[in-house]
C-alpha cells in the first residue's frame, strides 16, 4: 500500500514542500530512495528503520520505495526522517491516513526513535503555512522558531511514537505556547558601553555617523589606541531591527541552525567577527547545498574584520558584490542560491606591520617594502567601498585619567533620531510612495540621491572641488554624498551644508590617501 506525507525543505534561505510518497511491496528487503537525495538524506534509511523497530513497530521483508518530490530539486539535511517513518507506518497500516494531508512533519530520529531538531524550521514552517497545510509537527527543540509563523498549528513531539499516536488520532502533542511568548522578548542590548571609551572624539563621532546611516567604516591606527573596542560597542547605539529585517534575518540564522531556542527571533542587528583565518566558502557560504556564509550571517547588522590586511586577498575581495548589492549569489550545479547579505563592513587595521608608523613616541620599523605588502592585500576597488576612513591615534594619558566618556544611552538616541529623520525625508521625495524605500542613507541608490533636496552653493562647490583635485571615482563621489546627508540628518538640518560636505570629506579622503596603493 502506498502512502503520502509532506514536509519541507530549503533552498537558500527560503523553504519549499516536500511531498515523501512510500510504497512497500513484495520483493528481496530493500530500501530504495530516489529524488535526488543527498547526503544525510540517503543515510536516514538506516536511522528510520531502526527508530520504527526500537518505537515497537514491526519492519517487514520487504521491499519499501521512496521517492521525495519535486524530484529534480537536490535534498539535502536529516529532516526527513520524521516524514519518511510516518510515510512507511502508513503504508503499513500501523497509522490512518487521515491527517497526512493536513499536517506536514519535519524531524531527525535517532536510532530509539527520539527526535531531534534541524535547521531551517522557521522558512520550513513559512513554506507549509504558505503552502495551505493545517499545522506543522518538530521536534521540541524546533518548537519556539517554528510557532513564530501566524496561522500554523505547531505541534512538538520528543518521540517517535507520539507523532504516530496523533497522527492515528489517539493521542495528542502539545502546542509550543509557552516558547510562542518567550520567542517575542526583546533581545537586550549589547553589553558593551561606549562609556568605557577614553578619548577619541574623532573616532567616536565616525562611529555615530555610521551607525545613523549604515555606512561601512576602516579604522586606522597603532596597536592599544582602541581600535577594536570601538568596534564591538558599535551594536550598543543601533536601533532595534524593523519588523521586515528582524524576519529576514532570523531565516538566515535558522538555516544557519544558530537560533537560541528560548528566544529565536532576532531583534537587535547581529554582529559577526570572524578571525582572519576564515576560508572563502565560510564568509560567502558553501557546501553541496549552500548554507549561509558570516556575510549573511551579519545580515542587518555588523561585520567586524578586525587586523583587515590579514585577511587573504581572496577572502577579501567577496566582500566587493555584497557591499555594493547587499546580497550574494552562489552557484552549484545549475542551481543559483541567492543570500541576502546586506551589512555594515567595521574593520580596522594598523598603518603598517609594526604598528608605528606616524606614531608619536614610537618609531617605526618596518622597511618601504615591507609597508607595501602590506597595504597592497587591501585593493582600491575594496576600499573605494569603505565610506568612513578614520585616523584612530593612541589614547593620551590625560584622556585615560579622566575616565568614562559618553554613554552608549546618549549616543544611541541621537542615532535613532537621525534615522527618523531619513525615513521622514525619503517618504517625501517625488514618487516614493510606490517605491520599497531604503532604510537607511547607505542604501540610497543614485536615482534616489538624485530627488533629495539641491545642496546648497558653497556645499557643491567644496564636493566639486575635491571630486576634481582627488580625482574621485563616481562611487566615491556618491558615498560621500550619503555621508553628508547622515551628518545633516545627525544635526537635524533639512538639507546639506558646507560643514558637513566637509566633515564627509575629512572622513574619507584623508585616510583613503594614507591607506590606498597608488
């Protein structure tokens, strides 16, 4: 007898249905799996059987054919174990049919028949919602992400038998209620406080310009002046992620598999500082089937490369499509996977080898070669990127015996402000109503920039003149546009002025001359 359940899978960050079709027959004892199952896919052959066996079910000789549909879509994952056992327990006759059509089932099992949870449950759950299905049956540890999806009855389960036992209709599994109303506790605010920052009111500044219209930054300066500190306060003074962006991104983390299940939807910006050791495949993403890389990972949020020129050259240079597009495309096997991957680039670097290079005190040792090395792992097309190239000297003493700067409190209203006001300014342009409008003032592509408010003379004249006499790119010219418009908005000033082109400018131009090959 043949027997039909459903579950889901994923395809990038989004997840598709399923349909697992199970036919026994006579015939020599085999298991046969077909639908271009890959992997843990083929594998569950030996988990499913033994589960069935050790959850009290008998296992006939015979021949058992399964096939996962659409067929020409490689499965990949260990998600269909659930689906493939109930599809055989009904094919048996150990379980009516009635609910298979209803409810879809997703789930790992171990060889006693517990289940365990998998990744991507939250776009598996989307998927089955979307695709019509009365309710959708995890394992518990899948339970919170899962009941985050509106409309879906999510029924959890530790065992085998117990999906067997509901499915027949003689018994029940509980309903996630509890994790639903943990999943929407707002996440807490970094720990870090720009409070602990002595000094560095050039640096600080950069850092609220950034975080108020979501520009990239390069910190430059010696070991010790705190560079990396100012990094990792940098999620303290963004604003919570819109409704949109916190969905986006916790479908990225779910497929990833590093949701916290006591709170799985993200809502602060995620920050990602991965070590200059990382490999290609691991920043972009890889794998048979794609899995996201860090890039997508800090979708929303931060990308810290701190020591950036010991970075590889390779590893760096993916960097360069999600910047400018804010999504990266992998292919594998005709198959094009498409990750969003829409971030604020933080790095940060010394001037040189030693460290010392224009220090005070200190004298440099590193040769003119030696220099060149070094910078040249940084290409100008990657640094053409950077909006905010900014000169972080050492710490003076006095700054240190004065003790806490700013608060991150302070900071962050300020930046929340501005954002306000950007999104007030661009729901006013010409036309914007049936537009998906940017989020921030770095997302603003060049039509856009183009309807914002005239400059005014003097600011024209000053951007006009340091296009020509640095030769500026037409990226560059744009970015420092942007960057205007951030400290305008910053200020709470309805249109650009000649302070602020020139603030942009000392925050780009200077640096990027220190730090660029020529």
């Amino acid at each position: 007898m043949m027997a039909v359940t459903h579950t889901a899978s994923v395809m990038g960050i989004d997840g598709y249905v399923v349909r697992v079709e199970v036919d026994i027959t006579q015939g020599l004892p085999a298991f046969v799996m077909v639908g271009l199952a890959e992997g843990a896919v083929r594998e569950s052959r030996v988990r499913v059987s033994s589960a069935i066996r050790n959850a009290g079910y008998m296992l006939p000789m015979s021949k058992i054919v399964a096939n996962l549909a659409p067929a020409d879509v490689r499965k990949e994952g260990s998600g269909f174990d659930l689906p493939l056992a109930v599809a055989i327990l009904g094919s048996l006759g150990h379980i009516g049919q009635g609910r298979f059509g209803t409810y879809a089932l997703a789930g790992e099992l171990s060889l006693d028949g517990d289940l365990r949870s998998v990744p991507g449950a939250f776009p598996m759950a989307l998927a089955c919602h979307r695709s019509g299905f009365k309710g959708l049956i995890v394992p518990e540890g899948n339970a919170a992400e899962a009941a985050l999806v509106d409309g879906l009855d999510v029924r959890c389960a530790r065992l085998l038998r117990e999906v067997a036992e509901f499915m027949n209709g003689t018994g029940d599994l509980p309903r996630p209620d509890r994790a639903a109303e943990a999943a929407t506790v707002p996440q807490p605010v970094a720990a870090e406080d720009f409070r602990d920052v002595a000094g560095q009111h050039s640096a600080r500044r950069a850092m609220e310009i950034a975080a108020a219209g979501g520009h990239s930054f390069l910190l430059i300066g010696p070991p010790g002046a705190g560079k990396s500190m100012l990094a990792r306060r940098l999620p303290s003074i963004l604003p919570p992620l819109y409704p949109e962006e916190s969905l986006e991104t916790t479908k990225i983390w779910s497929v990833a598999g590093h949701l916290d299940p006591s709170s799985p939807l993200i809502t602060r910006p995620p920050f990602r500082a991965p070590h200059h050791t990382i490999t290609s495949a691991a920043l972009a993403g890889g794998g048979v089937v794609p899995r996201p890389g860090e890039i997508s990972l800090a979708h929303n949020g931060v990308l810290f490369l701190d020591e950036l020129p010991e970075f590889t050259s390779r590893v760096l240079e993916i960097l360069r499509q999600p910047l400018e597009d804010g999504r990266i495309l992998l292919v594998r096997s005709a198959q094009t996977y498409t990750f969003p991957s829409r971030f604020l680039l933080a790095a940060a670097m010394n001037p040189c080898p030693c460290g010392f290079r224009g220090h005070p005190t200190r004298p440099c040792t590193c040769t003119a070669i030696q220099i060149r090395r070094y910078r040249v792992r940084i290409s100008g097309p990657l640094l053409d990127r950077v909006d905010l190239h900014v000169d972080v000297p050492p710490v003076e003493v006095d700054a240190l015996e004065r003790g806490e700067g700013e608060p991150s409190a302070l900071l962050a209203e300020r930046v929340a402000r501005a954002r306000k006001r950007t999104q007030r300014r661009l729901r006013s342009l010409p036309g914007a109503g049936g537009e998906n409008l940017p989020t921030t003032n770095a997302m603003l592509t060049p039509s856009q920039l183009r309807r914002l408010p005239r400059l005014e003379d003097e600011a024209r004249r000053i951007l006009s003149r340091a296009a020509r006499t640095y030769s500026l790119t037409a990226r560059t010219y744009h970015r420092l546009l942007k960057v205007a418009w951030t400290i305008a908005d910053l200020e709470g000033s309805p249109g650009v002025s000649a302070g602020h082109v020139s603030e942009a400018i000392h925050y780009r131009v200077g640096e990027r001359e220190r730090v660029a090959v020529y």
